[in-house]
C-alpha cells in the first residue's frame, strides 16, 4: 500500500461511519465519541511510530491498524446498543467481519493483510498470543498501546465531568457504588492485568484501567501514562481507602520502574 491507498482508506472509513449518525443526539454523541477515538488512536500509533524509528512503509500500516481497530464498535451499538462486549459480542471479531464484508484491504498486499488483521483481531484481548511471528506481535503490541493511551485519555476526561454528564455508556452499565472486587485489587497488587470478568462495580472498572499499565510495552507509552497523570487522575475518582491505595502504589511503581 501507499500513501494515495492510505488516503482512500481514510475516505472509506469516514463514508462507513457517517451511516450511523441518526437523528437522535444521544447516540449521535456516542458515535461521535468513538469516531474520535479512533483519530486520537491513529494519532498516538504515529506518535509511537516515529518514536521507534519506524519506516515510512511501518507507519501506514500503523495508521490503517489505527484506523480500523475499532470499526466494530459502530455496528456494535447500532445493534446492541452497548459496547460491552460481554453483553453483545466481541467487537475486534465484528470489525474484522465488516471489514471482510466490505473488502477494505483490498489494496493491501497478503503480508500487510496479516499483519493488520491480527493487529486488529487482537486489540482488546487478555492477552496477546504466543505463536506469532515477531513482526506480528510487534504491531499487535504498538496498536494495543496506542489504544489504551486513548481510552484513559477519554475516560480521565470524562470522569471530570461525571456529574454533569453521565454517560452509562462508558461505564458498560456497571452500578456506581462504593465496593471494590477483592480479585481486581488483588490482581494490580500483584502486577497483573485485571479481568474484565470480575467487574461487578464502575469502581473495579476505573481499576481495571490502572491496571492496564502491567500491559504496556514501549518506554514512549510509560512516558505518556506519566506526563499526563493517568493514573493519578483514575485513583482521584476512586474512593479513598488503604486498600485502593495500596493497590495504586504497585502500578505507580511499575510506571516508574519502566521509565
């Protein structure tokens, strides 16, 4: 692919999006969010391109995994009206469908195909897999912290406004009390990616995220996640209690510990 490809791409993707938009504000608002969130992640995947010294070649393919990664989540909400995938359907799996559907890579040689798609495929997982080439896991690594650096950005900001504007989309229809699950605390002790299995509050949510430092893999991510105060902007929204505090020492420490 090219740079007139990567052009086309980008046309497509904002055709594809429009025929969400519908008359009514709220989901118009939702879609707008992710639409957003999607320039914002195409942005940080170049960011972190040009910080590790990628080709030119590299960094369109990172820009279209950007571009893509989470075209799923459109026809998600349309369909489900959520993007908690637990309660509908895994989002990375839907977008690749639709981008199947649509013969999107078209131009694209096999090698980029694979490359992107299982960048794509493998966005959101717990985990990312161990029999891949490692070029492939490079991307699939680049594209997951391009992707986090942008959902903490939404989501700090958006705890700021809370109050105001409640958006139970963004809190995947957990309830906002004070308890904490003792497994997501546990987890983040122990320098563990906490599972989205055991969420049963918005509080283990906004845990959930700060342990999503224990998924990182490029210093230029850590350094974002320390200059913008991620973490200390989640913890500020959180009760305040020994336990969460504890907790919150250990991923502070393994930011540190990266930088």
């Amino acid at each position: 692919m090219n740079r007139e490809d990567l052009k086309n791409l980008k046309a497509w993707f904002s055709d594809y999006v429009e025929r969400f938009y519908t008359d009514d504000p709220e989901d118009n608002c939702t879609i707008r969010i992710k639409e957003k969130h999607t320039e914002r992640v195409c942005e940080n995947i170049i960011m972190l391109g040009k910080a590790l010294g990628l080709s030119d070649r590299e960094m369109m393919l990172a820009e279209t995994m950007g571009l893509f990664h989470d075209i799923g989540r459109f026809k998600q909400y349309a369909v489900y009206g959520t993007f908690n995938d637990m309660e509908s359907e895994n989002h990375a799996e839907l977008g690749l469908k639709e981008m199947a559907t649509h013969n999107v890579l078209t131009v694209c040689t096999r090698e980029e195909k694979h490359w992107i798609t299982k960048a794509v495929a493998h966005h959101n997982a717990a985990s990312i897999p161990e029999d891949e080439d490692e070029k492939t896991l490079f991307y699939i690594c680049l594209l997951r912290d391009a992707d986090k650096l942008d959902i903490w950005k939404v989501l700090t900001d958006y705890y700021k406004e809370r109050d105001k504007h409640p958006n139970p989309v963004l809190e995947i229809g957990l309830p906002d009390n004070p308890a904490c699950s003792r497994q997501i605390l546990a987890a983040i002790r122990r320098g563990r990616l906490a599972r989205i299995q055991d969420l049963r509050t918005l509080n283990d949510f906004k845990l959930l995220q700060i342990s999503w430092v224990y998924d990182l893999n490029f210093i230029p991510s850590f350094r974002t996640v320390k200059t913008c105060e991620y973490i200390e902007q989640i913890e500020a929204a959180l009760p305040h209690s020994k336990e969460i505090k504890e907790a919150v020492s250990h991923a502070h420490d393994y930011v540190n510990c990266h930088l």
